[in-house]
C-alpha cells in the first residue's frame, strides 16, 4: 500500500510539475509584457522552483566527456565490462593515460542513491587513473527470477569485480561499502588471493559506529530489526520488471536525509529562488545540478538492507570479530599486504570522526607504514568525495598513496 500511494503521489506531482513549467516558461516570455510587469519574473521564478522540486526523476548519466590534463584535453570513453543482476561494473579511460596507469575501483554505496552520486569522484580520478565503478542496479528493476541480494552477495560481487580488473588494482570505498570492502580485503588476503586489492581507501565509512554517533546511527540504533523489518520494507508493485520483490524504497530513504536537514535545504531552494529572481542563471543551475542528483535515487534489496542495519549499525559485527562471511568468521588480520588509507570529514553528520580510522586498528598485522589517515578540515560527508576540497585536497593523498604502493603489490603478485 506504501508504494501505492507514493507512485499515486508522484504522478499527482508530475502533473502540477509539468503545469508549472508551462506556465513559468509563459510568464519568462520575453515576447510578452507579463514578463516585465508586477510579479511576473517573481511567480515564474517561484513556479520553477516548483517545477524542479516536484518533477519525477530516472536513472542519471555520468556524462563525463573529457577530462584536462596539464593542459590538453582528453576525451573520456565509458563502457561497461561486465554485466550482473544486481550492478554492472563500468569502466571510465582516456587515450592519454600511460599504459602502466594504475587501475582504481570505486565501491559505490547502495544507499538509495545510483553510483552517478559519485560523478565527481569518477571525474577527478580518472584523470590520472582506468577507473571502474560498481552501477549498483535499481531493486525494483530486478526481475525475482535474478534471486536475493544479501550482505554475502555484495562482499561476492566485490570480489568478482577485482577478479574482472586483475592483480594490482587499487579500491575505494565510499560510505556504507567500506564495510564489505574491507571484509573483501580480508577474505582474499586470508586466501593469498593473487587480485588482492593493492590498496584500499575508506572515506566516511561506518567501520565501527560505536564511536561519535550521529544522528543517523542513532535512528538505527532506537528501534528493534522487526521495526524496520514491518515498517519501511514493502513490494516492489506490478509495473515493475522486479514486481514482488521485497525492498527498501529510495523515496523513503530521501525523505529521512531531507528531514534531517530540513532547514537547509529549504534554505538551499530558497537561495535558488533568489537567484533566478536577480537573473542569476548560474548559481540557480548549480543548486538545481545537485538537487537533480540528490532527489535521483533508486531501491535496495530488503535483504542487504537489514542486514546492514543489523550488523553495522546494532551489533557492530565487523569491529567486535562477529562478521561472517558464507559461514567463515571474517578475519580482519588477514589484511597483511593491502595498503590503508582511512579518511573521514571534520564535518561529516553521517559518519562521525573515528568510526572509518577504525579499520586500521582492526587491520593488527598490517605494518604501519601501510596504514595512513587523512581528516579533511572543513569537509561535510558529501564534500571528502565531491567538490573543490575533494578534487584539490583529498584527491591529491590518494592518488599519493595509490603511487606509494603500486610497485609493492606488483612485486607481491610476482
């Protein structure tokens, strides 16, 4: 019935969507004097905002075309290499990348958001880098034929996709899958795995959210597993190839992270607002960019869901040694080889200071000098992976840390 009444709100909204922009466009006209009377810039303005806040939004693209490098300009190809149910592994290189260019995978979150959240990751490394990228598949658009999708599977899937890339590869985990990344690390380290991750960097990841809890730990941690299990699971309805499917809704997920900082975002449309008043086009395109993103967002299988619920957020599985893999007891100290490199935000209200340094406690027979943590002053979640700090400030420690241990993994693959 949720999903009901969400999908009979939207198409509500989209119409009034599309009645604004009609009549916002009227009111723009510069061939008619309405646009230059009374509070007719204002009202079309007004509806705009309307129109961008309430129009239904698919799939994004990651649209990155070329990249500058020291001057000259490259034209970037993307393909997808392999193709599963659940998430596609994409791979992002330009013709003016050396042959011994180091190959990065990027582990995006399934969290409500498609792996274009992280566009502006893509974009800064491949510069420098063959990036791949997990496109984690929309759950509703998973037909049950494809079967469940756990814990277990993801920690599969990222082991398959550094099989895919080969021995060497570098990893980084954004948010939620530097858990199951590190668990990767882990298992494939216990086995002498020859595609071991070379590296692996955590940034604003939930490791251990037993230390400086945010809001959003807490709202995990307030209620039962069957809460969540009876209140914000639901079936995927009929017009959708994975009709059936039991998931956590991405609408759901984007109306908490709205309300938890409702202010600011009301604040951030009304800035819009302002801006397209005063004629100022490109400071209202840039809000509209990240809204366009940010409102994007996508469903997850109800197994992975309340599985991470249960063992990142109430039990702490992984930091307290209870993290099983298949059967197996994940064996953080098996990480020997695989270089870490742990970096959080000053002003990160998702994942707090310490919980993604964590792991490098964790990781106990690990040498120190393959162990480094980097805190990004000034940055919020979003701003250690996006944005000028990002490109300028953090970029720059992880394509150093990635240079520093290249050579060593190749020798340790020989």
């Amino acid at each position: 019935m949720l999903y009901n009444a969400y999908e009979m709100h939207r198409a509500l909204l989209s119409g009034a969507a599309s009645w604004a922009t009609v009549t916002s466009e009227i009111l723009s006209n510069p061939s008619l004097p309405i646009g230059y009377l009374g509070y007719g810039p204002v009202m079309a303005s007004a509806l705009d905002v309307f129109a961008h806040a309430a129009t239904p939004r698919g799939k994004p693209s990651f649209g990155i075309e070329t990249v500058t490098v020291g001057g000259r300009v490259h034209v970037v190809s993307e393909s997808i290499v392999q193709e599963r149910p659940f998430g596609n592994l994409l791979r992002f290189e330009h013709e003016g990348l050396p042959a011994d260019a180091p190959r990065l995978l990027i582990v995006a979150p399934m969290s409500g958001h498609y792996a274009t959240l992280l566009r502006g990751t893509v974009a800064r490394m491949v510069e420098t880098s063959v990036v791949y990228i997990t496109d984690w598949a929309d759950a509703k658009m998973v037909p049950t034929s494809a079967g469940h999708f756990d814990l277990d599977d993801y920690i599969d899937y990222v082991i398959g996709y550094l099989e895919h890339i080969g021995p060497g590869t570098h990893m980084l985990a954004v948010c939620q899958p530097s858990v199951p990344a590190f668990a990767a690390a882990a298992i494939m380290g216990k086995r002498m795995h020859p595609c071991r991750p070379a590296s692996l960097t955590m940034m604003g990841g939930p490791i251990d959210t037993r230390e400086a809890p945010t809001s959003v730990n807490n709202v995990a941690m307030q209620k039962p597993l069957s809460w969540f299990e009876q209140n914000v699971i639901v079936t995927v309805p009929q017009a959708y190839p994975g009709s059936g499917r039991l998931v956590y809704p991405g609408f759901l997920q984007l109306a908490g992270f709205m309300a938890m900082n409702l202010r600011s975002h009301m604040i951030s449309h009304y800035g819009m607002f302002k801006h397209m008043v005063e004629g100022d086009g490109e400071s209202a395109n840039a809000t509209k960019a990240f809204y366009d993103e940010y409102r994007a967002v996508c469903d997850m299988s109800s197994d992975f869901y309340l599985q991470t619920i249960e063992h990142v957020f109430q039990k702490h599985s992984l930091p307290k040694g209870e993290f099983v893999h298949r059967g197996e007891r994940i064996d953080p100290s098996a990480i020997r080889d695989t270089a870490l490199l742990a970096i959080e935000g000053e002003k990160d209200d998702i994942s707090g200071i310490g919980q993604t340094r964590a792991a490098l406690k964790l990781a106990s027979h690990l040498p120190d000098d393959q162990k480094q943590y980097y805190l990004a002053e000034g940055a919020g979640h979003y701003g250690i992976f996006n944005g000028s700090r990002w490109r300028n400030k953090v970029a720059p420690v992880l394509e150093r840390w990635m240079a520093l241990h290249s050579r060593q993994a190749l020798e340790v693959v020989a």
